[in-house]
C-alpha cells in the first residue's frame, strides 16, 4: 500500500506554526510586512495574489497592496519597486507573473533587493542556492522538500530524479536534493532513454507541464514520486502531470493533485516571509 503525502494537512502545519512564530515576534515589537504588485487583471494572477494576501492575513504579516492598471509602464513598476526597496517597513516584495507584454519581466525581477527577494528568483538568490550561502529559495521546489521531510522521506544517499529543468521548479529543485545530500539527475527534453534515468530514482519529482504524462513505465518499484504539475483534463478536473491511478500503485509514497504540492507553495511564500534569508 502506498502512502498518500498530503500536501494539504502538512501547508496548514506550517502556516500554524508561522502564525505562533509571527505572534512571539509581534509581541517583541516586530512585524513582517510583504508588497505586493499585480499589473493588469489577469483571472488566474488574481485568484493567485488573492490566496496570498489570503495567507497573509492568516498567518499574521502584513500585506500592502498594489493593483496596478493594464497599461502601468515599465518605468512606473521599477520606480515602485524601488521605493518598496528603499522602505524599512517592507520585509518581502513579490511582483506576480506573468506582466504585461509591454514590461520587461527580467528588469523587473533584477530591481527587486535580493534581500526581499520571498519568490527566491533573483539572480543573486540562485546564485547563493547553487553555492550552498544564505539566500531566499524558490517557494514551490522547497515545499516538496518539506513535503519529503516532514513524511518521514530520508533524502540523504537516495538517487533523486527530477523531471524538467525550468528556473523556477526544475534547476532549484536539483539544487535543493543536491544540498540535502540526495544524488541529483536533472531530465529534461533532449535526455537520451528518459524511462532508464527514471526507473532509477528512488525520489522522483515530475516537473515537466505535460498532464498525465507520466506512467507506470518510468517509475522503479517503491518509489517516492512528486507530482508539482498541475493541469486541468478534459473533464475539467484538476491533474497533475503523472497519471495518478497508473503511476501510485508501483509507488511506496506519492502526492495527490490537487492536495499535494499545490498548497506548499504558499505555505513556503509565508516562511520566506516570516523568517528572511536561510
Ligand atoms: P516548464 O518551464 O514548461 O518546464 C518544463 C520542463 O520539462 C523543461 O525543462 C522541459 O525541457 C521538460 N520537458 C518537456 N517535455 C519533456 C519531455 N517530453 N521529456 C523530458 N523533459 C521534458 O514548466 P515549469 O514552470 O517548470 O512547470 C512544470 C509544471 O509544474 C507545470 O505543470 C506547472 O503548471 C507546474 N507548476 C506548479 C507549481 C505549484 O505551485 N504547484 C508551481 C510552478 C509550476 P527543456 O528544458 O529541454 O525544454
């Protein structure tokens, strides 16, 4: 029988416990406060900024609000940002993606202080991940870490596989097993022989953004597998990019979409958040 990681009871263990941590800090007079910018209307970016100042108000930080106009140009943004830079009341800035065809989303990433960087997509923040210094961590590659950890997954010595090699999922996910002492294989699509790379992992992470592409084919007997994709079928319903009824038979643990790694990524935003640079 295969264990199902549920990404949903493991987030609201560590938006609680960052909601205690957020109360002792505001009881010593400290308060965390994050920005944050959304060009345009954008549904999907909506709901996303939405369930983060969500989040925020749960937890306990601060958040400041700025819902700009589709036709914001790239000078006001960056001159926003900088402000947001230059205040010492703003601990976190987080400009939702994607921006506007008009604004350059690579100088705007760029202008935001690394050290309020919270989405972890900074230069300097992957730079300091890849050499093992301080810096922030992208929110959905270290939710599956804690997804691992806090199911009782030893990382430590496993052949860990990760599917896709994307900036934001892929590259720091490898990074991550690398620094928890997994032994890393990143795949991507130019890899020769996928299925023999896969069949040898013992912790497999699915990063690819193809629904249901995975199936029991690529996956070794008693594998853990992480699923961070997440599509809709054509029923409508939410999938992710393994085909869960296939691949969880064959596996010893495995994540549910949705309820699986989905909800981490904004646990991981708060944590960023509330505890700075680790
Ligand atoms: P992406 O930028 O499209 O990257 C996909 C990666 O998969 C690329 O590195 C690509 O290789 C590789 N790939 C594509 N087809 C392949 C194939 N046939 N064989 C081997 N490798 C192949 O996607 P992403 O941004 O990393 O996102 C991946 C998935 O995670 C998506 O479903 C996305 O919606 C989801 N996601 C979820 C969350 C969350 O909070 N749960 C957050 C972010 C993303 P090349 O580099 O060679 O093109």
């Amino acid at each position: 029988m295969y264990q199902i990681i549920d990404g949903k009871k493991i987030s609201q263990e560590i938006k609680d416990e960052l909601k205690l941590q957020v109360e002792q800090m505001k009881a010593e007079g400290v308060e965390k406060c994050l920005a944050v910018i959304q060009v345009g209307n954008d549904p999907a970016s909506s709901v996303y900024v939405g369930n983060k100042k969500k989040a925020c108000a749960y937890v306990g930080v601060k958040s400041l609000s700025y819902e700009l106009p589709e036709d914001t140009t790239e000078e006001e943004l960056l001159t926003l940002v900088m402000e947001l830079n230059a205040r010492a009341d703003v601990d976190g800035i987080l400009v939702q993606l994607p921006l506007p065809k008009h604004i350059n989303e690579e100088k705007v990433l760029l202008a935001i202080d690394p050290n309020k960087d919270v989405d972890g997509f900074h230069p300097v923040s992957v730079g300091n991940l890849s050499i093992g210094r301080p810096g922030y961590v992208s929110c959905t590659p270290a939710g599956v870490i804690q997804l691992l950890k806090r199911s009782g997954i030893e990382i430590e010595g496993k052949e860990c596989v990760v599917l896709g090699r994307s900036n934001i999922v892929g590259k720091p996910m490898s990074m991550l097993l690398l620094r928890e002492n997994g032994t890393v294989t990143t795949c991507h699509s130019r890899t020769v022989n996928l299925r023999e790379v896969t069949k040898r992992a013992d912790i497999l992470v699915v990063a690819i953004g193809k629904p249901k592409f995975l199936d029991e084919s690529y996956v070794k007997e008693g594998a853990v597998v992480i699923d961070v994709g997440i599509h809709r079928d054509e029923n409508n319903k939410l999938c992710g990019d393994v085909d869960f009824e296939k691949v969880a038979p064959h596996c010893s643990a495995i994540t549910p979409v949705p309820g699986g790694v989905g909800p981490m990524t904004i646990a991981m935003l708060m944590n960023n958040c509330v505890n700075g640079v680790k």
